[in-house]
C-alpha cells in the first residue's frame, strides 16, 4: 500500500474494531480494493494472451512435429534391420510370454506398418511360455489319486474356457513362426490339474513337435505322457529337454495307470530321450533311473540332476552316476545332485551298488561343475576328475577329507575362476589350504550346504569316523572348524605382510559369515585402496554377505560410496526375534466367523 496503515500494530492480533474504527479502514481500503480490481483485470487479459500463444505454440508445434516425423531414421530403416531390432526386443532369459505387455505382441499394437513387419517376421514367434490353467483353488489341495474334478464344476470348466483360448492362441502363434526351429515351456502352478486341461494345451503343441529345439516341462510326468509317445523321428531338431518326474513334490513314485496313447508311461521309455539332437538335459523330481535312460551319452553337452527322491535313490549313487560321466566326453556343463546315505556309515545305499567309478573320467570341454552330495564320500569321484578346462566349481557335500578336493584344485588351479563351498565342514588349515591352490580364482562363494527336504540331517561332529574307506579326517582331532569372523575376511581379503592368498578375486559372497559391519566395510576399502595404489590385488567389483543378526550399524551411505567407486556392496540382515507377548486373553477365543474346514494330508 502507498499510504502507511494507521493500523499496522493491530494487524495480525485479535483485536476487535470499533465501530468508529470500522468505518475508518472502510474507508481506507476503499483505494487499494479499487488497485486490487485492476490488477486482477489485467491478470485476467495477460491470462487470456498467455493462452492464446500457448495454443498457437502447440499447434506449431505439433505441424512441425509431423513433418520432422517424415525425415525419423526409423522411418527409413530397411526392413531387414527393423525385424533385426525386433527379434533383440525378445526376453533372453525366457520364453516369450502370451501378453499384450511384451515382445511380440506389444510389436504388433504400435502401427500398421510395424503391426505387418513383426507378423511377417517369423523369428519373433519362435518360443512360447505356456502357463497350464489350473482347476484349483488357491490353498487348497487336491491329492492326484482324488477321482476328477474334484473341485467346484465353475473352477474346472474356468480352467478349460481358459485352455481353450490359450490353445487358439498358440496354434496362431506357431503358425507365424514358419519353419524356425521352437523353444517351448510348459509350467504347471498346482501340479494338479486335470488332465483335460493338458489335453487342451497339449494337442495345440504337439502337431509342431518337428520343429522343436528346447522343450521345457516344468510339470508333472504323467501329465505330459503324450509328449512322451512322440517317436524320436517326429523330433529331429530337439536339442535341449527339461523335464520333471511323475510326481507333483518330488516325495510319491512314478504311478503306473498313468499311461500315455502310445503305450509311455515313463521319460525312460519316451521317444524324447533318443532324439537323435538332444545335447542338453535337466532332469527335476527324480523319479526314475536317469543312469538308464537311452540317451545318446558321448554328444551331451549339459547334465543337471536336482531333486532326488527315494524311489530312484539308489540310482543316483556316486559310482552310478561316475559310470554315466566317464560316457559324456563332450560335456560342458554338469549340474548332480547325488542320492544322500541312509545312513552315516559313508557305505552305499544297497549292497548291490558297491562297485567302484571310473579310475578316470575325462571330460576335456568341461568349464562348469556343481556337485550337491549330502553325507557321500565324493573322493573317488573326485580323484578320477581329468577337467583340463574346468572354470566354475561348487561342492556342496560333507567331505570327510579334503585331500581329494585340494587334488582336484591343484590340477585345475591354471583354469579355475570360480569357487564355492561350505567351510564350515573344514578347519582353518585346511580351508586356507585350499585357498592358496587356487591363486587364479575371481569369485569365491562361501555357501551352506544346502540339502533337499528328503534330505535333512543334523552335522556329525567335524572328525568322526566315516567308514567305508573314509576315514577320520588328518590332524589335530581337537582343532575347530574354521571360523568366518573378521580375522578370516582380513586375512582372505586385505594383502598382508606376506604371500597375496587370492590376487585376482573380484568378487565374494557369504551366506554363513559372522563378520562385523565395521569389518565389512574396511576390508572392502583396503582392498579397493590396494588395487589402486600398486596392482598388486584386483579390485572388488561385487560383496554380497548374509548376516544371521540384525544390522549393527548404519550402512547406506558407506554402500552408496563404494557404489561410486565400482564396488556393489549386497548385505542381507536377518530380522530380530520378536518379542514374546504375554497377554490377558490368552485362552480366550476371539469372536469371529468359523473357517471352513480342509483336510490335511
């Protein structure tokens, strides 16, 4: 205001006017009410000419938009280099999914002209995942022996409703693929659905079987018994199969009224196993005697065995499967998981399984190893090991001496990058001495020896006798396991005054640590500082370590500079007990509405 207020020191107070005083400031804001007015009148005109040029920016705007649109790159590529860009659109780690969302699909709702490109291109439909509807409810179990549908009449015939649009679909689908070979993954979420379903599903995939190059099953054997009967002949292009057992949890046998058409009732007399390509296999839910499957052994490139159940346990002994290796010369990948003992003797499962494995077993293209074996002796597995090339290697299995595994690391110390194991199954000498063997090594993994559900056992003590030719472990009998503290995570990773323990390694990860959080984080910067100042130990690019115990002390910010200088820093922390409540009530039911009741098998 230009003129000074005589009310400056009322304002902003509770003070009430009087009625003198009412007609004062009446008549002294009758000025700045009528400059209040103009103001408002020219915001309204400046508004209205704000607008008025807004609106002819955006119409220029977009004319010119529309014209530059004619001169974009894209616009212009050759059609062979948009359908190359398209194809690189496609997941990698996947089969492409049935969904308006993702490649190709998505492809086909931009434009006419991409629309004509991605159905004329026929490497865009070349694989397909194929969820199964399943007939049930969610959180409640079906047993497969119940007589079918069990469930709600609405439940089933939702679940064949929505198999047959699903196979429409993918009839349309494989069709745009013209004679591209298949990669095909089947996925059942409940393992119990009703075989109409399958039926459904099954009946659109299998007419294109001649042109299938990677089949995955992730599905119950006897649901899928029809891809089975498929002769060997109508698959001459299958390279790489994945396939589950008869049983939906891996805990029942394979049942033997579950019959395919074709007379098949299990993967070992399938026409899938002798296709005349395959070079890859993944066998999950072990059911069957995967040793005498008739497949064509010395041109198998992967082999990965997970989950054994006891009907095919003595199967998947050491010697067994030792027999089946020294057969695939030309594997690169091996993934066993190998039948746990019965008992803690270190004997075989059955006394007719005592033979011994292979004095030597080569394998010259062989880059990756996991071995997952429980309680068994690995050391004449082990021993018999000729891996020249060997670059990734887990054991995940109770040794009862390391001797074997330091042989196994000393004649691939040259090649070997990549380590895990449990060190908690050896004593410090022993864990550093395997350490040292392996100079080479840029990932180190320093894992719990993870055991199936079927497979479960409290650790005998660290220096029992095993038996069965294992004997005790050397040295001191009084001498502890190691310990994963802070003196172990310096003395692995911070150069010392001596020999470099592991020069080249990149990369740690520690799911059974007990290292502080302080620790942690100076280890991690004496490393980086090293690297820096003189070469003489490689950076770390990546820590990943999972505590058994609540966060000690604030990490962000340090995680967020070690990010900054290269280093991916991943620290899980377990959360604390709760808190045991003590309350009044307790005994006293609650009201409420009754829950149905669901049987439990």
């Amino acid at each position: 205001m230009e003129t000074p207020s005589p009310f400056v020191s009322l304002l902003g107070t509770n003070y009430a006017a009087t009625s003198e005083e009412a007609t004062k400031l009446s008549e002294f804001l009758a000025g700045p009410m009528c400059k209040l007015n103009e103001l408002q009148g020219e915001i309204f005109r400046v508004k209205a000419l704000y607008d008025a040029l807004t609106e002819q920016h955006t119409e220029l705007s977009c004319e010119i938009s529309r014209h530059q649109a004619l001169m974009a790159p894209i616009r212009r590529l050759p059609v062979d280099i948009i359908q190359e860009i398209f194809v690189r659109c496609l997941p990698t780690a996947h089969d492409a999914i049935i969904s308006p969302r993702e490649c190709p699909i998505l492809l086909t709702r931009i434009c006419s002209g991409w629309r004509h490109i991605a159905l004329k291109t026929a490497a865009l439909w070349a694989s397909i995942h194929v969820p199964i509807p399943t007939d049930t409810v969610p959180g409640y179990y079906t047993p497969p022996s119940w007589p079918s549908p069990t469930q709600p009449s609405s439940q089933f015939a939702s679940a064949i409703a929505i198999a047959d649009r699903r196979a429409r679909a993918i009839k349309t689908w494989l069709e745009r693929s013209g004679e591209c070979t298949l990669s095909i993954s089947l996925y059942d979420r409940e393992h119990t659905t009703h075989a109409a379903v399958y039926k459904t599903i099954l009946d659109a995939l299998i007419p294109f079987s001649r042109r299938w190059r990677v089949l995955k099953c992730q599905t119950p054997a006897r649901s899928v018994m029809s891809i089975a009967s498929i002769p060997s002949s109508d698959l001459p292009f299958l390279d790489s199969l994945t396939i589950c057992g008869s049983s939906a949890h891996g805990v029942f046998p394979a049942s033997p009224g579950v019959i395919a058409p074709g007379g098949v009732g299990l993967w070992a007399e399938s026409g899938v196993v002798r296709a005349p390509r395959l070079r890859s296999i993944s066998y999950n839910n072990i059911t069957e005697d995967f040793t005498n499957f008739p497949l064509q052994w010395p041109q198998l490139t992967s082999i990965s065995l997970q989950g054994i159940t006891w009907p095919a346990a003595e199967a998947m002994s050491v010697p067994r499967l030792a027999a089946v290796l020294a057969r695939c010369r030309d594997l690169r990948y091996c993934s066993l998981e190998i039948a746990s003992l019965r008992n803690g003797s270190g004997a075989s499962i059955s006394g007719a399984l005592d033979e011994l494995p292979p004095k030597t077993i080569a394998l010259p293209h062989l880059k990756t190893l996991i071995i997952s074996a429980g309680r068994n002796n690995l050391s004449m597995l082990l021993d018999a090991l000729d891996v020249p090339v060997l670059v990734h290697l887990e054991v995940h299995a109770l040794l009862p001496s390391p001797s074997s595994l330091l042989a196994l690391l000393r004649r691939t110390a040259h090649t070997l990058h990549e380590l895990a194991i449990d060190p908690q199954t050896f004593t410090p000498s022993e864990v550093f001495a395997c350490l040292e063997t392996c100079t080479g090594l840029t990932k180190l993994s320093l894992l719990p020896n993870y055991l199936s559900a079927h497979q479960a056992w409290t650790p005998p003590s660290l220096h029992q006798n095993w038996g069965g030719g294992g004997g005790s472990l050397p040295g001191d009998a009084a001498e502890a396991p190691v310990a994963l503290d802070d003196v172990f995570l310096r003395r692995v990773l911070v150069p010392g005054t001596g020999t470099i323990l592991l020069p080249r390694l990149m990369a740690l990860v520690c799911h059974v640590g007990d290292f502080s959080d302080t620790c942690v984080l100076e280890v991690i910067q004496e490393r980086v500082t090293s690297a820096a100042r003189d070469g003489s130990v490689a950076s770390m690019t990546y820590f990943e370590v999972v505590f058994g115990r609540p966060q000690e002390n604030p990490m962000a910010d340090a995680v967020k500079d070690l990010e900054d200088v290269g280093v991916t820093c991943v620290l899980s922390y377990g959360s604390p007990l709760p808190l045991n409540v003590h309350s009044p009530s307790d005994g006293i039911a609650s009201p409420g509405t009754p829950l149905p009741w669901v049987p439990i098998f």
